[in-house]
C-alpha cells in the first residue's frame, strides 16, 4: 500500500476517537489562543476601569488597623487608619478608631481632632461624642466634656455610662446637686449600678450629707458585699464628721 493510502486510513482511524477530534478542532498554536486570552483580561477589567485604591482597600487596612490596636500595637494601628483615610477621608469609623489608638497613647488634643472629623461627617454617633468628653476630662476641660456628654444624651439618654461620667465632670467642677442629679438619672434606667451608687454616695459626702452618702454606699454593698470602693466610701463618710 502506498503511503498516501496508510496516511489516509490513520486519518481515519484518529477522527473517529473523541480525544482526536477535539486535538483536530483546537486552533493553531501560533497565534489564535493568546490574543482571546488577552481579550478576556481586558473584557474582565472594562471600560475605564482604575486600577488604584478602591473602598474594599479603606475596609482592609481599615481592619489591620483594628487588629494592632487589639495587640496593643498603636502607632502600628494609626499608619494602618492613616492609609484608609488616605483612600476614604469619609471612612468615619477609622477617625474614631484612630482617636481610640491616639487616646492609648495618652495623645489626647490629636484625640479630639480624630473625633471632630468623625462628628463633621456624622454627628448623631453617640460614642464618638462620648470618647470626645473623656478625652477632655483628661484635659481637665470639664465645661466643654460636659457640652459633649450633653449631646451624646440627646442621641441616647439610656446610656448610663454617659450619665455617670458627666456626674465626675460636674464634680470636678463643684458642681455636686447637679451630679447628683446625673448620678439619679443613671440609676432610674439601672437601678444595681454599684458604680453610680459609690459616685452618688461620694457626692452626697462632698455636700456634708453624710447620712445619705452612707445609705447609698449601703445600696451598692446590698448588691456586693465584698465591694471595697463601697466599703472605703463609707469608712471615709463615717470619718468625716470627725476631721471637723
């Protein structure tokens, strides 16, 4: 047999095997795959399509940044929240996050900076004008702490937390019926706060009510007995008398 002929029934043979006749449909190797491959990559990217920093990026050093100020790595976290807000300068969680960072770092005015541009871009966030009085607590700027807590109360006046520490602010400044008042407040909405009972007691204490100042220390040892702030409170209100 010739060898057209042998060439020709191999041929035969090879196109009736479902791995020939896919090899025999594929296109060339020299150059029909890699342009489609190319075509794809730009198919997928689109029109127009940037290749720079984009939200997801904010979010993901946004999350490293939160990370190290867990591991109590806080310059470490703020070059994180820097670069989210490189990428999103409305990312108002990660000015918060880095006001917290900065606080840790007992950079208190750098602090408040954090939390005013929080506030520009949302001011009906609660916690972000709460942490802002704490931070001016430290100051030792009472009257402005108080401006704060008072707009945090606006947003949420069940927050306990706020109510107490506007009463410490108040007592720095003398301020002690007031505190009281802030204390009474916090403890309508929970009535077992061992916290605010001491506070109170302190206040109480601080007017010459010695009697009131011990039934409220009183109060916070019905719900821990073994609680010492309560117990030094009242020691020191039993004395007091005494001193004058």
């Amino acid at each position: 047999m010739c060898r057209v002929g042998v060439y020709l029934i191999l041929m035969f043979a090879l196109a009736n095997l479902p791995q020939a006749r896919l090899v025999l449909s594929l296109p060339s190797i020299a150059g029909e795959d890699k342009p489609q491959a190319k075509k794809g990559v730009a198919e997928k990217a689109g029109p127009g399509r940037s290749e720079g920093p984009t939200p997801k990026d904010a979010q993901a050093w946004y999350n490293k940044g939160n990370a190290l100020n867990s591991l109590g790595r806080y310059e470490e976290a703020i070059t994180c929240f820097d670069k989210a807000l490189e990428i999103d300068p409305k990312f108002a969680l990660a000015w918060n996050d880095k006001g917290e960072a900065l606080h840790l770092l007992k950079k208190y005015e750098e602090e408040i900076v954090c939390y005013d541009k929080a506030l520009e871009i949302d001011p009906k966030v609660a916690y972000s004008w709460y942490f802002k009085s704490e931070a001016l607590v430290l100051l030792k700027k009472y009257e402005e702490a108080i401006a704060c807590y008072d707009k945090a109360l606006e947003i949420d006046p069940k927050d306990i937390l706020t109510w107490n520490k506007k009463g410490g602010a108040l007592r720095q400044l003398g301020k002690y019926e007031e505190a009281i008042v802030c204390y009474d407040k916090a403890l309508e909405i929970d009535p077992k706060d061992i916290d605010v009972w001491n506070n109170k007691g302190g206040a109480l204490r601080q007017l010459g009510k010695y009697e009131e100042a011990i039934a409220c220390y009183d109060k916070a040892l019905e719900i821990d007995p073994e609680d010492d702030e309560a117990w030094g409170g009242k020691m020191l209100t039993i004395v007091s008398p005494l001193k004058k």
